[in-house]
C-alpha cells in the first residue's frame, strides 16, 4: 500500500518541529521533498535512497547530523515499512497507485513503437558497420595507390641520379682527352670593392634534366678558412664546384682566383710542372698577349 502527498507531508512536518533545533526548513522547499519522495519507485526504495533524496536539503537548511538520521530513519519506515516490504501485497508484488487511467491500446502501441526504434537502431549499426567495411576497403586502395607513387617516385630518383653520374662521367671522360686538369676564368680585378669574405643571397643550382639541387640557399666563405664538401656520389657537389668556378652564381665576387681541378685525370708524358703550369688560365693569357705585343 502506498504513501500519499498528505500523509508524507504531515510526517515530514511533524518529525521536523520534534526536532530539538533552533533551523526551520522552508515550505516550499518542504513541498518539493514531499513531491520528490512520492515519486519514488516503491517496489525499489530503499533507506540509502531516501538518505540521498533528504539529506541535501535538510543540510542546507541547517540541520545536524543526527537530526537528518532521525528525520530519515521516520520518513524511511513510512515509506518503505518497518518490515521493509514497501507496500507489497500477499503474494509479494509490488504496488503502483495510479494518478490516471490507463489504457492497453497505448501501451501496445508504445511497445510497438519502441520495437521499431530497436530495429531502427540495429539497422543502423548495421548500415554503420557497412560503411566501415567501405571505408577501409577505400582506404586499403588507396594505401596501394600510395605505395604505387612512392615506388615510381624513388625508381624516377634513381634514374635522375644514374643519369647526372653518366653526364659526369661523360664530362670527365671529355675533359681527359683534351688533357684538361683544371678549368679556370679570369677574374675581374676591377669589380666588387675588393672584399676577401664571400656571401651570396638565392643561391639557386639545377642539374640539366631539371633537377634542383640548391633552392634559394646561402652560400657564405668567410677569408682564412677552409672548407670541405661532404656527399654521397651525384649528389651535386662537383656541380656546384664548378658552378663556383664559372662564375654562374649570382651575386658571386668576381675578382677572385677560382680554380677548379678535376678529380682523376689519365696518366702521360707531360710532367708534373708543365701540367700544372697549363692549368694556370691567368699566366698563359698573359704571356699569349706578350707574345702578341712582342710580335
């Protein structure tokens, strides 16, 4: 048998006023925990629930501990019953008043509804779990399509770079036939403002099938100091060498002495002093314009 508004409302009061406290609880806060623990699932109740439900606004309202137990403790046998059966009946079932009437029809329309929802939802997740399968069948294609690109991007890079060790060789092998062992221009005396440190903006070098090697770099030589180029084979050290030595970076001062010298050069008669002299640009250009002066 349940507990009705008036009954609990009138408990709750009466417990309270008993009460050897100088805190009085709001009526309208009164009337909310009487709606609050009418609502209360009897077949479920139990005296935690009831603690939990009263306990927040008797605290706010000032009360001690002890007097929450014994507020809880009164309001709990009412609720739930001494013997802790709730308002069953004979056979133990539990019992509902109701406010309004109720009538099957909804309830199996209800029920009907709710089965739909259920099956709206399974086939949801199924649609879900079909969209995931997609998904990752896509992705599976284009993770192939990737590695594809990759593949044919690596096997480009190595072709550019067998291709730049062939022009290399080639040049090489083009320069030793015409017993070249190193190549120099003449520098401009008059140019620049005779400063030693070297310092060049945008430096940009390309191999011939379009290869960039340097991109907008810096290239920096400060006077007294040497230096060293570390690289695996072809990847444009010599280019850039000789790129030094020709002069074709911009902004390079041109009144410098750059001598480029190859790297192996086939052996024969002429000695080691006359190759050497051969290879100075600058003595040779001199003595071929005193040839002419003196001719």
């Amino acid at each position: 048998m349940g507990v009705d508004y008036d009954e609990l409302h009138e408990t709750l009061t009466s417990t309270l006023q008993a009460l050897e406290s100088d805190d009085e609880i709001e009526p309208d806060m009164l009337e909310y925990m009487c709606n609050i623990l009418v609502d209360l699932e009897p077949s479920t109740l139990s005296l935690d629930e009831v603690t939990e439900t009263i306990t927040p606004f008797l605290e706010s309202s000032g009360y001690e501990e002890d007097s929450i137990e014994q507020v809880c403790s009164k309001i709990g046998d009412l609720l739930i019953g001494s013997d802790g059966s709730a308002g069953a009946g004979d056979n133990g079932a539990s019992l509902k008043v109701l406010h309004k009437e109720v009538s099957m029809q909804d309830e199996l329309m209800k029920s009907a509804a709710d089965e739909d929802m259920v099956n709206a939802l399974d086939g949801k997740k199924k649609a879900q779990a079909n969209a995931n399968t997609q998904r990752d069948a896509f992705n599976s294609v284009e993770s192939s399509k990737d590695k594809r690109k990759q593949k044919q991007e690596l096997e480009k890079a190595r072709k550019e770079y067998e291709a730049s060790l062939l022009a290399m060789e080639e040049e090489e092998e083009n320069m030793a036939k015409q017993g070249k062992v190193a190549e120099m221009i003449l520098p401009d005396y008059s140019s620049g403002r005779n400063e030693r440190d070297i310092q060049c903006q945008n430096v940009s070098i390309s191999l011939d099938n379009g290869r960039c090697l340097l991109d907008d770099a810096e290239l920096k030589f400060s006077h007294g100091r040497r230096y060293g180029l570390v690289g695996k084979n072809g990847i444009g050290k010599t280019t850039l060498l000789k790129a030094i030595a020709s002069f074709d970076i911009h902004g390079f001062p041109r009144h410098h002495r750059v001598l480029h010298v190859r790297q192996e050069i086939r052996g024969s008669n002429v000695s080691v002093l006359d190759t050497v002299l051969a290879a100075d640009v600058e003595r040779n250009t001199l003595m071929e314009e005193q040839k002419s002066i003196l001719a």
